[in-house]
C-alpha cells in the first residue's frame, strides 16, 4: 500500500505569485495534474470547456478558475487554496492572482506561506509586478522564496537568458533579506522542469519545482515559546487552558509569565487531545495547567519568564490596507493580536512604500486599499506583541471595524531593517 | 475513538516536525476553540456522514476533559439512509451531545416546501437549515466542507460570513490572514465555520484510520439494490425511486458521501475496510462529488448558486 503512505515530511504551506498571463494558472493546473491531484471528470470538464472555447488542446489553466464573476471576468481576484501530495510532502497552495490592484491578496496569501513562488515571463524578464510580490514576500517574511523563470520554450531555452533574470532576482531579493532565494527555468505549458526535469535545457543541474518543494527545509529559525490562550477548559477538579503554541515549545515544570498581568507560575501539566504529555511544540494545540490559581483568561500570552514579551500600548506597524474603505488618522478600531481584541487608536500613517522603487512618500494620513505604510497605534490595554522580525505569529495584527466588523489593516509589528 | 491525544502520527517527531494529520488536526482544534470563545450560541451540523463525524471527534479533542460546548444540528431530508440515522442517534448518545433536528418533511407537510419533481431533496435543505439557525439564535455554525470538494469551494474561507438572510456575498467575505479568524459579525448575521477547510477527501480518511474513527456502514461494501439513474446506482425506497422502466438489481457497492437517497449514488465496491477504502480512492479516477451527488451535475455553478443561497 505504498501509495497512500503520502506526506511522511509533513505539510507545506506555499503562495503563487505572478501578473497576468505569466502562466500561473497553467502552473499551478500542471502541478495539480501532474501529481494526480485532479481527477479525469475534472479533465473532461476542462477539455470540454477547452472544446467550447475553440481551443486545440486542454488549458490546465481552467482547473483553478474560480467563482463565476471571475470567470465572466477572465481574471482571478482572489486567493483560492489548492492540495496536493506527494509521496514526500502534503502541500497547500495559496492561489494568488497578480492583477496590480491586489497586493492584499498576496499579502492574504503570503501570511501562512512557508515558500512563495514567483512567476516571470522570460521574455519579459523582472518587471514590476515582480518587485511587487518580492516585497510582499519580505514583509510577510516569507522564508523561502522560490523565482519560476516561466516559458522557457519562447526564448529558445537559452541559459543566458535564465541567468540574467535570475541574478537580477536574487540580488532585489537578498536587499530586502529573504533568507533562501532559489531560481528555476520551466515551461508550464510543456511541463519542463516543473515536475519533471526538462530534456531541453540540460544546462541546468537544479531541482524542479516540485523536488525544490518537496526538499526545502522547513525547520526555520527557532523563536521563543509563546502561547496564547484562546479558551478556559473547565471541568470537576480540572481548569486548564487550551490553545496552540505559535512557537518554540513548553515542558511540565517550565516557569513562566501570563502576560500582559506579569504574573509568574509554573506549568504543572499539559495536555493533547486529552491525554497528558511531558511537552508540546508549535504548531500543536494543547491544554496546559499551571500551578498557582492566578486569572487566566482568553486574550492572555502565556511565554517563559527568561524570554517574555514586553506588553505594549503604543505599536509602530508596517500596514497594509485590506478593505475596499481606507483608515485615517484618528479612527478608533479594534485591534486583534493573537486571542486578543483590544480597542484602539490611529495615530499615524506616514512613509508610503512605493513597492517597485522602494522609496516612501508622505501618506497624508491615509491608507487606501492595497497601500503600504507605516501606521502608528495606541491600544487602550497593552499587547504582548514581538516584533514581526522575531515572529510571525506574534507580531502580527489586523485592524478591525467595530460596527461593521470587517477586516480592515493587516499590520506587522515593527519596521524591517531593509525599510527605506 | 481508541485513541486519546494528539502528535502519534508524527514520524520525525524528534526534530519537533509535525506529520501532515497532526498539523491538519492542530489547525481544526485551533478553529473549534476560536468557535467556542468567540461566539454565544455556536452549533456543529452533523448528518453522520464522514466529514462531520471527523468533526465531532475533533471537537470531542479540542475540549476533553471537559464535554462538548455546543449542540449537534441535522437537518433531515426525510430520504435517510436509516443506517445513517441509527448511527446518528447512537453517536450523540456515546458522546452526550444535544441533538437538534432540523425537518424538511414538516416543512413540506405544512406547504413551506414543495417536492421537486425529481423528488430530490438536497436543494430543500436550505430553509429548515436557515429557520433552524434562526429560532436557536445560533451566530456560529461550524460545518464540515472541504476545500478540495468543488471548485467554487477553493476561495471559501474558514470563517464564512452570511447576511441576515443566510446568504453568502462574495464581496463581503474577509481576508483571512496568518491563524487570525474574525468572528465579528451583526445582529442576525452568522457564520459558517469550516474547521475541515485544508483536508482532502484523502486525510479524512488517514484520519479515521490513525484515530480509528467509526462510520456508518454503508461507506463499506454492502449488498444493495440499486437501479441507474443518470448515470448513478440509486437505492429504491420511500423517496420514490425506481420509476418505470429502470430495472432493480442486486450489487456489491459502498457510498463516498452520505446525503438524500434521492440523489446519492452507491459506487460498485469490494472495500471492506478503511484501509481499503484508502487503497481504492488513492487509485480512483473520479472526484468524490462527480461520482455520487447527482445535484453537483446540473451545473458546474450549481454549488455557488446555492451557497449563495445559504446552502451549506
Ligand atoms: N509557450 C508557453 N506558453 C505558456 C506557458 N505557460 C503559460 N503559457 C500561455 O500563456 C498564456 C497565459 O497563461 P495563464 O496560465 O492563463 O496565465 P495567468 O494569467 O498567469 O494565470 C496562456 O495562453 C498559456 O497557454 C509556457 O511555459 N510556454
């Protein structure tokens, strides 16, 4: 039964990025296809649809087409998932369309991705939109950036070609502290190197795609223990505290702080799914007791006392605007970090960024939809946040509309060194 | 439910790397706690069928020890399989769940609802689910779809706001960003909730076999009667079927889904067991939905129509 022991490395989270007509929906629908994610009715499905368009051959791009307004439209607008395994690795795909308008979308989907790639047309080479979803990548940091140097087959599968995109890529890249910058040349409409290696550029001695997807090394770098409580599991004799860890991990007998309160205590027992264990690590989602009777109750960190966040209510956020209506300076909202909600303030948004020069502008203390900028808040209880540079879970905040409810600013605490 | 805790799947546990069932599993607990703290008056639907009774299990995890903070919601097209009934009732007892029955043969009995011609009922699902959310004042209900399953499901999110009228807009949907789930919503608004959002048809079942998770019979091979319908090996019963001129015979077959005898079809099956259940949809050349929901053909956007309608 060797073909359904799939996945032994886990799961990997990734994000597409590329503009119009790279070939994004061409890539993603031969990853699909090519490890059997998609089924032969869906093929029919696609060949018939192919047919009705006029088309001589099946467009694998019509596999990830979504709602019917887009369809009428012809463009994606928004961030559809997709699955599929190998026998090395689960993989979730975060679908993003590269229309210029939708940086949220890639923000959106760049937010939970351990590896982004990024598509280019080698005719075309590093464009704009490519300096666009690299800096995307950066400030979501995503750890693992991978450049999908696509139709290959239109520039004669020239190496020379590949190399100046390549090196021209990686160096914007490196700027901007990406840790793993990786470039491959691929076809997605023959399907050279994507899945298998391309008999037409044996020039190139790397990876495909997928064996660069399957191999890439998830550990990461280490972060410090936080966990924050989403929920009181209360029982006879029992009162524990349920939620996942975001990072590092806890063991019975740790010392440590709940935060913002401060107060110490120590971990007498954890539990996973019911049954107790000595220790727990992220991404689990556990149950941990604690020794004194001090009030714990959603909203509250619970972190190592020799490595604990410092609670605070004035944040400096890297921005970026998600909803349709902009913030201003002066609007009250709601701020959401972790299992915390808190009321809050704007109290400035200054310093644009300009994603393809990368210099800023004077914001005008405004943030419209898809923009970028630093935008300062003041909470009216403090936060124990990290700066998003240390951690991913935790520096991270979404600015909230209390009437409404939507979902307004997504923010990252702090200012990458690479800021202009 | 042999098995209590999380993390025994993990083959590279020493280097604290979480095999891809823990990680599925963490992330579905993770959204059923956010569910119970975040809302007043949450429900889970179960129809017995496989993806809510992973579900449950999963929420019976995320609580223990203490018990299942919300009610179970069926709703009931009348057109059962009663293997699935029997092990409805017998699972909310084994768990000490409350269950609450949403009918759509009353609806029909007091003229709300009208039979279809086809006497397909999934399509009438949709006000005695919506009537039922209403009068209970739920604001959170969790659900057990699955990305995977239909392509107008890839941009659903976990958190899925729905308007007074339970209807789903597109344009109001929120972007989802890190493990951040917004829950806020207006009075008489709610949500769906779908905790399976990242597995596939082929981790709900690892997931039954790791955690050695019961389901009713019929998702295993079975002698039945069925005669074709479209395509389709339906079961003869109460709903109405076989008309004329379609043949009764005897099969070995198994069910991918469970839903109304109308319009689920059986699959010719030898698999006993879920391991072979495993070995049967890893070689399976359909789609879970193409093979036995006769409702999903209609159209290709039949699923986003009725979504938007306030189907689940
Ligand atoms: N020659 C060639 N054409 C490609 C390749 N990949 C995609 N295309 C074509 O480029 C066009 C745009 O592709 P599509 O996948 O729809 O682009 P998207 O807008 O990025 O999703 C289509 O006509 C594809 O057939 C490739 O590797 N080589």
């Amino acid at each position: 039964m060797t073909t359904t022991e799939i996945a032994v490395g886990g799961l990997l989270r990734l994000a597409t990025a590329g503009s119009v007509d790279d070939g994004k929906s061409t890539l993603v629908g031969r990853l699909l296809h090519d490890t059997s994610a998609v089924m032969p009715d869906q093929l029919e499905a696609v060949r018939r649809v192919s047919r009705d368009k006029g088309l001589a051959q099946a467009d694998l791009a019509l596999l990830t087409d979504g709602l019917r307004a887009e369809r009428e439209q012809g463009i994606t607008i928004d961030v559809a998932y997709r699955y599929f395994a190998t026998a090395k690795r689960r993989f979730v795909l975060a679908d993003t369309p590269g229309h210029v308008q939708y940086t949220r979308n890639m923000v959106t989907g760049a937010s939970t991705a351990q590896l982004a790639v990024i598509l280019v047309d080698a005719r075309l080479g590093f464009v704009e939109q490519t300096g666009r979803h690299t800096v995307v990548s950066a400030l979501l940091r995503v750890p693992h950036v991978a450049l999908a140097v696509n139709k290959m087959d239109l520039v004669d599968h020239d190496e020379a070609r590949f190399a100046e995109i390549a090196e021209e890529f990686t160096e914007y890249a490196r700027r901007l502290g990406v840790p793993d910058v990786v470039a491959i040349p691929i076809s997605a409409l023959c399907g050279d190197n994507v899945v298998e290696p391309s008999p037409n550029m044996s020039w190139y001695a790397g990876p495909t795609l997928l064996e660069h997807l399957e191999t890439v090394d998830t550990d990461g770098v280490p972060e410090a223990t936080r966990f924050p409580v989403q929920y009181v599991v209360r029982a006879a004799d029992f009162r524990g505290y349920a939620g996942q860890l975001s990072s590092g991990m806890l063991r019975v007998g740790d010392e440590v702080a709940v935060l913002p309160a401060g107060h110490h205590t120590r971990i007498t027992g954890i539990e996973l799914g019911g049954a107790p264990v000595q220790e727990a690590f992220a991404p689990q989602s556990a149950v941990v007791r604690l020794a004194d009777a001090v009030d714990v109750a959603r909203g509250d960190m619970i972190a190592p006392v020799a490595t604990q966040p410092i609670p605070a209510d004035r944040l400096l956020l890297v921005g970026c605007q998600l909803a349709s209506r902009p913030i201003r300076v002066g609007d009250r909202v709601l701020l959401r970090h972790t299992t915390r909600t808190v009321r809050a303030v704007v109290e400035g948004i200054d310093e644009r960024l300009d994603v393809h020069s990368l210099r800023t502008d004077n914001a005008l203390d405004t943030l419209y939809t898809n923009e970028i900028a630093l935008v300062s808040v003041r909470t009216a209880e403090p936060v124990a946040v990290d700066p998003y540079e240390a951690n991913r879970h935790c520096g991270a905040v979404l600015l909230i509309d209390e009437a409404s409810g939507d979902t307004l600013t997504a923010g990252m605490v702090g200012v990458p060194t690479w800021w202009p | 439910m042999t098995e209590r805790g999380f993390g025994v799947r993990a083959t590279t546990r020493a280097r604290h790397i979480l095999s891809h069932l823990d990680a599925l599993e963490a992330e579905s607990v993770h959204i059923l706690r956010e569910v119970a703290a975040e809302f007043d008056r949450p429900a889970l639907l179960f129809s017995g069928g496989k993806d809510s009774t992973v579900m449950l299990h999963l929420a019976r995890k995320a609580f223990l020890p203490a018990p299942i903070p919300f009610p179970l919601l069926h709703v009931d097209t009348g057109h059962n399989f009663p293997e699935t009934l029997e092990f409805r009732d017998r699972t909310v007892e084994r768990f000490g769940v409350r269950l609450l029955v949403a009918d759509v043969q009353s609806y029909i009995d007091a003229g709300l609802l009208q039979e279809r011609a086809d006497r397909t009922r999934n399509p009438l699902q949709t006000l005695p689910l919506l009537r039922a959310i209403e009068a209970n004042r739920f604001d959170a209900v969790l659900g057990g779809g699955r990305r995977d399953e239909e392509k107008a499901r890839a941009k659903e999110r976990v958190f899925s706001l729905r308007d007074e009228f339970g209807q789903w807009d597109p344009r109001r949907q929120r972007p989802e960003l890190w493990r951040l789930y917004n829950g806020r919503h207006r009075p008489g608004e709610h949500l769906r909730v779908f905790p399976l959002s990242n597995w596939t048809e082929l981790d709900v079942w690892g997931y039954i076999r790791a955690e050695d998770i019961e389901l009713p019979s019929i998702y295993f091979t079975h002698r039945r009667e069925v005669f074709l319908r479209g395509g389709m090996w339906l079961a003869p019963g109460s709903w109405g079927g076989p008309g004329d001129g379609e043949p009764v015979q005897e099969r070995m077959v198994r069910y991918r889904t469970v839903g109304d005898m109308s319009c689920t079809g059986a699959v010719d099956s030898p698999a006993a067991s879920v391991d072979e259940v495993i070995a049967e949809i890893a070689a399976s050349r359909v789609t879970e939905r193409g093979s036995s929901r006769a409702d999903d053909r209609m159209s290709e956007a039949a699923m986003e129509d009725r979504k938007r309608e306030g189907y689940f």
